[in-house]
C-alpha cells in the first residue's frame, strides 16, 4: 500500500526546493521524448500520418504520458499547498501575523469583549438610521 505525504508537514523551502527538482526532472522527460520521437520522424522516416508511424510516435508518447503524469500531480499537489500558504499568509497579513483568537482570554473576557464589539456595532447602526 502506498503511503501518502502529508505535505503539511513540510517548511515553505522544502516544498519549493521540491518544486524545482520535480520541474527540472519534467523537463528532462519531456526532452527525451521530444529527442525520441524526432527520432523515429528525421532519422528512421516514420511518417506520423500514416497507420504504422501513428502506432510507434503513440507507443513512445504512452512510454513518457505515464512518468509525466505522475510528476504533473506531485507538481499540482504542491501548488495547492503553497497556494493555500500564500492565501494563509496573506490573510495574516490583515490582523498583523497574530492569531485571530487570544489565547490569554477567559471565557468571561472574551464574551465582554464581543457584546461591547455588538454594542458599539448597534450604536452605529442607530446613528446611521437617525442621520436618514
């Protein structure tokens, strides 16, 4: 059974550093596919429109569809993650990189701290009615 990552797990640099290296191995696949099938089209005159040629430039692009697929998902995976980081610290950067919630508050605290929040929130809402 194969086990999955758990990419939460991962610091910022390690996943791009992942990025790179899973970016950089692509290229190299897609290279060697390219490579092999001009290959088979300039040096062994196979005529990609016909029956035959079709059979063999589809046989070498199965061969390298199947590894570079898998590097599109772990490509994709990773963007998810660093997208849902960057969103992560983009809103962080509207409450100043503090967390929402402080931990320091009692319970008691933290409800007398929102019902002055609805009050003042009421007290605006009437003195927008009473200027109408």
């Amino acid at each position: 059974m194969e086990e999955e990552v758990v990419l939460a797990n991962y610091t910022d640099e390690e996943l791009l550093d992942a990025k790179q290296k899973l970016e950089i191995e692509y290229g190299k696949y897609v290279d060697e596919w390219a490579r092999e099938v001009a290959y088979l089209i300039n040096e062994k005159n196979v005529d990609p429109y016909s029956y035959w040629g079709e059979k063999k430039v589809k046989k070498v692009t199965k061969k390298y569809t199947n590894i570079t697929s898998d590097i599109q998902l772990a490509l994709e995976k990773l963007a998810v993650e660093l997208q849902k980081r960057d969103n992560y610290n983009f809103e962080q950067s509207f409450i100043g990189g503090k967390s929402y919630f402080d931990e320091t508050l009692t319970e008691k605290e933290f409800f007398e701290k929102e019902q002055l929040k609805t009050l003042k929130y009421r007290k605006l809402i009437g003195q927008e009615e009473d200027d109408e």
